[in-house]
C-alpha cells in the first residue's frame, strides 16, 4: 500500500542501544565466519575437482561409457518402476 504518512515515530527511543549494539557485533562476527566456511569450502571443492581430473585422466581411455548409459538406463528404469 502506498499511503501517506500521517506521522513518524522513531523506534530508536524504544529500543536498548546497548543490546542492539552487542546483537550487531554478533552478526557481524557470524557473518565473517560465514564467509571464511564459504571460502575453505570452495578452496576444498576446487582441490577435490583437481583430484577429479587426476583420477579420470587415469581410467579415461579403459572406460566403456556406452555401457555406462546402458547400465544408468536400468537404474532409472528400475527407480521409476519402484516409486510408482
């Protein structure tokens, strides 16, 4: 709704400064901590997919990935057979 105001009131006189102080530096420690866990899990997700690359670059050329389908086509075939 877009009204006019008739009158403002400011909340801040209500509300205890100290206590909003100590949840604000709460948040803002969450926050950093937050963004640390973001960072090593993405550091961690980028060192897992060199491992990746290392290991595929192992068995590429032995891999029959036409049986690879064959056999994920039964998979699912057999998982929409059993939910239904």
């Amino acid at each position: 709704m877009d009204l006019p105001a008739y009158r403002v009131i400011h909340a801040r006189r209500f509300a205890d400064m100290e206590q909003l102080a100590g949840h604000k530096m709460r948040i803002k420690f969450l926050h950093r901590a937050a963004q640390n866990m973001l960072e090593q899990a993405s550091a961690r997700i980028a060192a897992a997919k060199v491992l990746h690359d290392d290991l595929e670059a192992c068995f590429k050329d032995a891999m029959d990935y036409g049986q690879v389908e064959g056999v994920t086509g039964e998979v699912i075939a057999q998982f929409l057979k059993d939910s239904q």
